[in-house]
C-alpha cells in the first residue's frame, strides 16, 4: 500500500520587528510595556527586550561596560562593543522570536548607535553603516517610533529618577542636542520606517498615538486594539 504524500509543514509567518528610539528621558520603556500589553490583549504573541543588554550573558556584561562612565571607553570601542551586543541579542533573542511568528519590541538597536555614537560623539558614519551591514544585515525594523522630547525636559524627568546618571546621561552641554538632531536625521531619511511621536504628550494620549502608527502592521482583526 502507497504511503500518503508528506506535505511541508507550513512556517509561521515572520512576526513584526518595533523599535523604540529617542534620547534618555523620553518614556521608551513606559511606552513599550504599555504597547506590548495591547498587543497581548489583541492576542499576539510578544517579546519585550532591549539594547544594550537584550540577549545571554555576553550583552547583559557588555551592558554594564558600556554604561559604567567610570570605565575608560572611546568612542570607536564603545561603538564595537555595541555591535558586539546587538550581535548576540539577534542571534539570542530577536531572530529566534521573529522566525516563530512573534512580534519584538525593542527599547533601542541599531538607530541609536548611530544618534549616540555617530551624531553624539562623531564616530564615522562609514563604520557605523559596514557593521550595520555585518552584523545588522537584513533584520532592519518593520516600525521605528522616534519618541522626541526636547532635550531640557527630558533632563528635568530623569532628575526625578533618584539614580545616578550613567555614562550617556553625564555627557557634557550640547551632547543630547546632537543626538536628538542624528535620530530626527535618519527620521527624515526613512519616512516609510519611522514615526515621530511627541514625548511630550501624556500616557493615554502617548499610547494611542503608538498603537496608530503600527496599525497598518496588524492583522485586520487585531487593529481595532484591546
């Protein structure tokens, strides 16, 4: 007796790929957890990480490197060692999720190397763009939402935090005026890619402007939000 043919199981599709750029300050991870609880109530499957740090071991240490402004880092090394973490958070984290049908939602990637690296402490925008192509590669965002708040007020919120400020938070005058001008740069590059969304604006209102600007990228029953 013939056997019945074997059909290929079919792949779940690729989930969708959110980023969450913007200077120190500016409600990224408020934002992210609030939109990821939408997305799950929607009922999709979801994975909240971040940069540096997102990943194994390798990023979570390479984190605290990079963060500690009493270790001596250039910028050419803090850049490598960025990319040395994001390669190891795509390969632990963002492409395993991404391939089985998970949408991620990422505090910082490869956008900020180049607002903090590049327009903040003048690293080439020539090596920014070859490790892009290296380690990056194809696993460029379905969305990046841009939060952009005016430098001073988001100085003022992270006084609030009671903490001390790490290594890109204690950067001199004129630091953060310089990367908030690189993220609206490559904002106005890839208009097709990112949003520009006001930091300013209160949660409710803040949440509602996010969910808009990612609704093309639901699945038609899930657009209506939760």
């Amino acid at each position: 007796m013939s056997k019945p043919p074997v059909f290929p199981m079919k792949a779940p599709a690729r989930g969708a790929f959110i980023t969450l750029e913007g200077g120190d300050g500016a409600g990224k991870t408020t934002l992210l957890a609030a939109l990821a609880g939408r997305l799950r109530a929607a009922g999709l499957e979801c994975v909240e990480t971040r940069e540096p740090g997102g990943g194994g071991a390798l990023a979570q240490h390479l984190r605290t490197l990079l963060l500690d402004k009493v270790i001596a880092a250039g910028p050419v090394a803090q850049t490598l060692l960025h990319y040395a973490a994001r390669a190891d958070h795509l390969e632990q984290i963002i492409a395993p999720a991404l391939a089985g049908g998970q949408w991620v939602l990422c505090d910082r990637y490869f956008d900020s190397s180049h607002a903090y690296q590049g327009a903040g402490l003048g690293v080439d925008s020539g090596l920014l763009d070859t490790l892009d192509g290296s380690i990056v590669g194809d696993m460029v965002p379905d969305r990046t939402l841009l939060l952009d708040i005016d430098p001073e007020r988001a100085r003022s919120r992270q006084a609030g935090r009671g903490r001390s400020p790490d290594r890109y938070e204690a950067q001199p005058d004129g630091f953060a005026e310089r990367v908030r001008a690189g993220f609206l740069q490559r904002a106005a590059a890839e208009p097709d890619r990112f949003r520009v969304l006001d930091a300013g604006l209160g949660p409710d209102a803040l949440i509602a402007a996010a969910w808009t600007a990612i609704a093309d990228l639901l699945p038609p029953d899930g657009r209506d939000g939760a």
